[in-house]
C-alpha cells in the first residue's frame, strides 16, 4: 500500500475529467492510499484506485465536495477472482535463429582445433558404413552393389583439393535438406531413435555422431563444400554445395558419368588459402592416425609410394671410342638403381584395437606392440591391465606402467599429460586432460580409455564433470593401484626397484593429495633405514622386525643417509636396537607426516620433543632432575630466548647435548628446504619456526665439568663461553643452519688456541723471542785441558 499525502491527494481531484484522472491510474493497478481529512473523524479512510474489473463497494463515506467528483469517494477492494478473470490469453512462439550468426558460431567458436575436421568427417562416413551393414541384415537388397565397406581419403596439394568418400548407406535428396539442411539434426540420433520406437534388435552401439553439428566443421578449413552423395534406395545421385560465408546451399542432380558413385557419399572439400597445408598427404595420414586409428571400417589414403629398380646408363661418347679401339674387349652395359614412384592406396588404420578383444585373447607380446605403436615407445612396459567395466558406467581400458619417466623424475609439477587417450566408440576425443581420469600423481600411468556414455560437450573435445567421470576415475585409479602391486609383489624385486627409481616421488605426492587412497600408497612407499642403509625397505617389512613392546614407527629426516646415519638423535635407539627410517628425499618428510599411521603404528620424528622410548623411570628421571635442575636453569639464563627451554636427555648416549624441535613446527630438515624455496615467504620463517628445546645429557664428561662450574663459580666467563659454543655446537650437529657461522669459528679457534697453548708452540715462541732481542753472553774463563792419549796416563 502506498500512503499519500493529503496534497498529493488533492493534485488528484484537481483532474479536469474522470477519464483523465483513470488515464493516470492505470499504470497502479489495485494500489491503494490512505487519506485523513482535517474535519473526519479520528481513524482516517483507505482508498482503492482500480483500472478495470467489477469492484464491491464496501463502504460509503461522506463524498468530496469537488468540481469533476471523482468516484473517490467509495472504498473499493479487488478479489483474486477479478484479477485472474483480467489475464489476457498468452501466445506460444518459436525460437528464431540467424542462420549466417548461427554457422558462425559453429564454425568459429565451436571448436578449438581445426584438425577435428577430419576426425568429425570419418566419424560421419563410419556411421553411414554401420547404417547399411545394420539395414543390410533385414535388407540385402541394399548391399546389392558389392562394393567394399571402406573409406578412402584422397588430396591435392597443388589446388588445396580434400576428397573423402565411403561406400556408406547414402542420402536422398529429402534426406540431404533434413540433414545438411537442417543444423543441428543428426541422422545418426534420428536412426537410434527409429531403431528404439520399433524394438527392432536394439541401437547400434557402434554408431558415433550425436550432434548434428559434425559436418559442419569442414567449414573450419575450407570456403566450400560439396556432396555428392547416393542412396541404394534412390536411382539418382544429388550433388549438395555449401559455402563457409552464405546461409543458402544448393542442390542439382548429379548428370556427369564420370562422376556417378555406385553407393555412398563423396565430400569434396575446398580448402581456404591458409588451411592448404592439411592437403599434403602426410599431414592426412598423421590425422587418421591421431583420431581416426581404431575405426571399425578401414581407411585408405592416397600416398605416393616407390620402388628401386635398375636402368640403363648412357655411356660416353669418348669411353665408347676408348672401348672400340680393343676389337677384343667384350662390351658391359651400365646401370644404374633408380627409385620410381607412384600414387596407390594405402590402408592407414592397421593397428586393431586390442581392449576391445578378450584379456584371455591377447598375448603379452601384443600387448607390448599395441604400447610401443600407440605411443612411440621402444621400451617394454613393465606392466599392463586390459579390463571391461559394466554396470553403472561401462568402459573398457588398457592401462600401462612404463619402463622409464617420460617426462623426468622432478617434473611433476604439470598435471596436463598426454599418457591417457579417451576415446568414444573407438574414435580418439583427446589426450589433454587435467586430472579428470587420473590424479597428478598417477600422471604417468599411460592406456587408452574407451567408452560409449561420456558425456562430452557439443565439439566433442572437452570432457564435461559428471556422476559418470567420478566413478570412472575411481575404476581408473584402483585398477593402477593394483598394476603397481603387482610389480611389487613380483619375485623380479629389480622391476619393482626400477619402477620406484622413476616414480617413487608420485606416490610420495599421492600420500599429500589423495587421502582416500592411503591404504594403497603406504604398502608401496619404500625407505631406507638404520639397519638398511645400502637396500630400501617396505612399512611392511619395518613393521616385521618391529621389537614386541615397540609402539611406533620412528624416523629422521635429513639429506642424506651419511648425515641421518651420524646424527645424534639415534645414538640410544641404537644401543636399543630400535630401527628407525631414513627420510633423505626432500618430499619424504611432507608425506609422512600426511600419512600418519601404518596399522595402526603412528610416525614419530625423533628430532623432536617428548621422544618415548619406552622406557620411563620416574624415579629415576626424578632423582636427575633434582641433581641438574640447576645446571639446566644456569644454561637456560645464559641462552636466554634462543631456547624455549633446557631438559634433560633421554635419547643421548655419547653426545654431550642436542637441540631438538618443538612437536607442532618444523624439524631442523623442513627449516632447511623452506628457507632454500625459491619464491619462498621469509616472513613466515619465524612463525612457523618452531621452538628450540636445548636436551643436556647427564652421563657425558662435559655436562658434569659444567655442574660444578654452575655450583662454585657461575659467573666464570670461560663456563659461560663454553655454554655458547656448547649450544653452536648443537646446532649444527642437530641439522640446524647457524645464523653466524663466523662468529661459530671465532669461538672455535678460541677454544682451540685455549687448549693447544704451551704444547707444540713453546720452541717457536722463544725463537721468535730471541729474533726480536738477540741474547749476548756473558765473559767466562775457560779451562785449558792437556790433550792425552787414549787409555794413558796425565
């Protein structure tokens, strides 16, 4: 409702006429307002304004006393009834659509790639094919001109000429207006729909096209296209002719007899000046292969082809009088090996697609030849899974591990591989995809993935998300999974060594991005060990020589098994005979720790805090505290903020301290690689750094010298300058990186001048005394001695 004013509501009854003032109100059909005049009584009326219907008049009020006298002066109300009756009847139209606007946009924004042209057009020719073999059966009659079922592809080079023919079913001329005529009408989806209303034997699987737009991407590559075209069920041939820039086309009677096709359709395609280069033969063939290899029918294209053969030489003329003048010399003609060639047809799809025979079919070693031809390999791959999925989705694939990386051992960077071809009805769609048939870290498994009920977009190039592609992926990923076990599980234990040389990082990034699937990642991690330095172990086989009361799964991480094999960290886990795992890759740590567990055994870094050995002695652990709680005090005030706090020991042996990481943040390893990232925050460094725990063991020679220091002289600057090197010590040993490593060797040489003073330097410190202050003799008397004989007497 809308609430006027009392001179808005005397603007209105200023209107000369009725009519006038309805004209007005028309526009706020049942609107109503509210007006209080200054002699009414206190409650005020509500008026309606209404344009048209029959109103029921509620209530009379006093009339306004104005010159027109408009009907205001009655309270209207409208019912829904006077509303509805008031709709006007609607009317249903068509959709309309620029036929020049609408070939545009096929042709130029439809498709990305120009090359589809040729795999849109066989797919076309191949389904003419399957619909007369399919009528054939309740129709011989059709196949009474025995002609082969195939297509041929001829070029022309010079005049930019693309000629592609099949013995297929044919058109009409009503036939030619409804399909090439009409865009977006597929024959092929109006013949699955003719074969599913009458029942008869079910759809043809192996019929491809869908659209109705396939034809139309010869228009990509050429300025005019023509069809000649005959069908079996017609005594004549039509010729239909298009251009890429006209909304019209045309269509004569074929009258040339030279010409005349005993069944089928001829396309000849005109090819636009800059598209010629798709002419030269090879560039066909290599077409045909990409796209078109499996098609059921097979495929000739017209190729220059050669043989050697030997031809007579022309001698000379000075040779030949050279060979005159010896009437006895017997005359030897000369020849020569020339290649002579010539045009034939070629059968260019040979290869057969293997996934859609039998696994029990084929051969290991068709399956190794079907792999090296499809993607131009020369190595064996190490292993292969040929299956069939029914149900839900039905697919078929052939997967395979290669022998080696393709693409290098770091790069993985890059999920867009080229390793998987997706094919529908055994025509190739793409090879580009980003991670929606397989994970990036599955990126190097290589197959062919064929399948009837993809849902594609209208190009046929760009595989839409769907219910279907996830179920999909998720066959495609445990059927790899079950590959890679295979290899491991083999008693050749060199395939599986070769396989993790090439791709053990994969799986190391699968335990970072696929949570799902940590159960079959874990079994095929392997790592080497304290006990197993020179040969990597599997969880399984660590979880195997665990001790009966251990608990857990301990590592270190670092960059290399020397250092991790040294550091001190391990010292009483190996007195303990406790294994522990070497993480030297930089991606190990991240993956372990995303990882967790391994049945039911959780991952413990041993560089940190709160390590539990095992072996906890309260009392004991009590009585050491009371003795060096305030040794650790001491040391913890000379440190100051560079340790969160100082602890005793219970993983040294024979070091006399370590610096471990606080349990949340970053291990001495992972501050390493983060500060080494090139495109790296530094700002974060100090928030993700984590606390520094300074552990002091007991045992050690050093840490008791310090005890009693602490106790008789605290403030003793050598006990203080032995605390700081004692802890630059420590951080190095324990993988961290100094912030001053030249003031580390400043107190290094200090200590080590301290304790090397007086023991091999004291000679050359009183010679080079004696350079600077040369020493002169006193004068003494000396005692003359009488020589004498040996053995005689003075």
């Amino acid at each position: 409702m809308h609430r006027l004013s009392k001179r808005s509501v005397k603007s209105l009854l200023r209107s000369s006429t009725a009519s006038r003032y309805r004209d007005v109100a028309a526009p706020i059909s049942s609107s109503h307002f509210f007006y209080q005049s200054a002699d009414a009584d206190s409650k005020g009326r509500w008026y309606s304004v209404l344009t048209s219907g029959r109103c029921d008049v509620i209530e009379s009020t006093k009339p306004f006393k104005t010159r027109n006298e408009p009907f205001l002066g009655c309270r209207f109300e409208s019912t829904a009834a006077a509303s509805d009756a008031s709709d006007s009847p609607s009317e249903k139209f068509e959709y309309q659509a620029e036929v020049s606007r609408l070939m545009d946009l096929i042709v130029n924004s439809l498709y990305s790639n120009k090359e589809v042209f040729l795999r849109e057009l066989i797919s076309n020719a191949s389904d003419a094919l399957d619909k007369l073999r399919f009528l054939g059966v309740t129709e011989p009659e059709l196949l009474k001109d025995a002609v082969d079922l195939d297509i041929r592809i001829q070029t022309d080079k010079e005049n930019g000429i693309i000629t592609i023919t099949d013995s297929g079913i044919g058109m009409t001329r009503q036939e030619l207006v409804d399909c090439l005529g009409t865009i977006a009408q597929s024959g092929t989806a109006k013949f699955l729909k003719a074969l599913k209303d009458s029942k008869d034997a079910g759809a043809d699987s192996n019929l491809i096209g869908q659209f109705g737009v396939g034809f139309y991407s010869a228009f990509l590559v050429s300025e005019r296209v023509e069809v000649s075209t005959k069908s079996p069920k017609s005594d004549k041939q039509y010729v239909w002719v298009g251009e890429a820039n006209s909304s019209t086309y045309t269509i004569r009677e074929e009258t040339d007899p030279a010409k005349q096709l005993p069944r089928g359709t001829r396309l000849t395609l005109y090819l636009k000046r800059d598209d010629k280069g798709y002419a030269h033969p090879e560039r066909v063939e290599k077409l045909v292969k990409n796209y078109s290899q499996f098609v059921s029918f097979p495929i000739y294209t017209w190729q220059e082809k050669g043989f050697t053969k030997e031809v007579e030489v022309d001698e000379d003329p000075a040779e030949t009088n050279k060979e005159g003048q010896d009437e006895t010399a017997e005359k030897k003609k000369k020849t020569k090996k020339v290649v002579e060639k010539y045009w034939d047809w070629e059968l260019t799809n040979e290869t057969q697609p293997i996934w859609l025979r039998s696994p029990k079919e084929v051969s290991k070693e068709e399956y190794n030849e079907f792999y090296k031809n499809t993607f131009n390999e020369y190595l064996e791959p190490l292993a292969s899974s040929h299956f069939t999925t029914e149900g839900e989705v039905e697919f078929r694939s052939v997967l395979f591990v290669p022998s080696v990386s393709g693409m290098g051992k770091d790069d993985m960077i890059n999920p867009k591989t080229k390793n998987i071809r997706l094919y529908v009805k055994r025509v190739f769609i793409s090879d580009d995809f980003d991670g929606e048939l397989f994970p990036r870290y599955l990126s190097f498994i290589k197959g062919v993935v064929d399948s009837n009920d993809l849902p594609l977009n209208v190009s046929r190039e760009i595989l839409q998300e769907s219910r279907i592609v996830r179920i999909m992926r998720k066959r495609l990923v445990r059927k790899a999974f079950e590959m890679i076990q295979g290899i491991a599980l083999s008693e050749n234990r060199d395939d599986y060594e070769k396989f993790w040389e090439n791709f053990g990082k994969h799986l190391k990034l699968g335990c970072i991005e696929d949570r799902e699937n940590h159960k079959r990642i874990a079994p095929l991690l392997r790592f080497f060990s304290s006990q197993s330095e020179n040969e990597m172990i599997s969880l399984d086989e660590y979880v195997e020589n665990m001790k009966p009361d251990q608990k857990d799964i301990y590592y270190i991480a670092s960059d290399s098994v020397t250092s991790a094999r040294n550091t001190p960290f391990l010292e009483k886990l190996l007195e303990k005979d406790l294994e522990v795992l070497f993480l030297v890759d930089p991606i190990d740590e991240v993956a372990v720790q995303n990882l967790k567990a391994f049945k039911e055994k959780n991952f413990i870094d041993i560089s940190k805090e709160d390590l539990d050995l095992g072996d906890k002695n309260e009392d004991k652990e009590k009585e050491i505290k009371q003795e060096f709680g305030q040794t650790c005090d001491w040391i913890k005030k000379r440190l100051g903020d560079k340790v969160a706090s100082v602890q005793i020991s219970n993983r040294l042996s024979s070091s006399p301290c370590v610096l471990v990481s606080g349990k949340f943040g970053w291990s001495a390893n992972m501050e390493r690689l983060m500060k080494a990232q090139t495109v790296g925050d530094t700002s974060n460094l100090e928030f993700m750094r984590s606390r520094r725990v300074f552990e002091i063991n007991p045992e050690h020679p050093i840490i008791r010298t310090l005890t009693e220091a602490c106790r008789s002289t605290p403030d003793d600057e050598e006990a203080l300058r032995a605390i700081d090197l004692l802890y630059d010590a420590a951080l190095v040993s324990s993988g961290f990186t100094p912030e001053n490593p030249a003031q580390l060797g400043g107190k290094i040489y200090e200590m080590m001048n301290f304790a090397l003073a007086g023991k091999w330097g004291t000679v050359s410190e009183y010679q080079q005394q004696a350079n600077q202050q040369p020493h002169i003799p006193e004068t003494v008397e000396a005692e003359v001695v009488e020589p004498v004989e040996a053995g005689g007497q003075k």
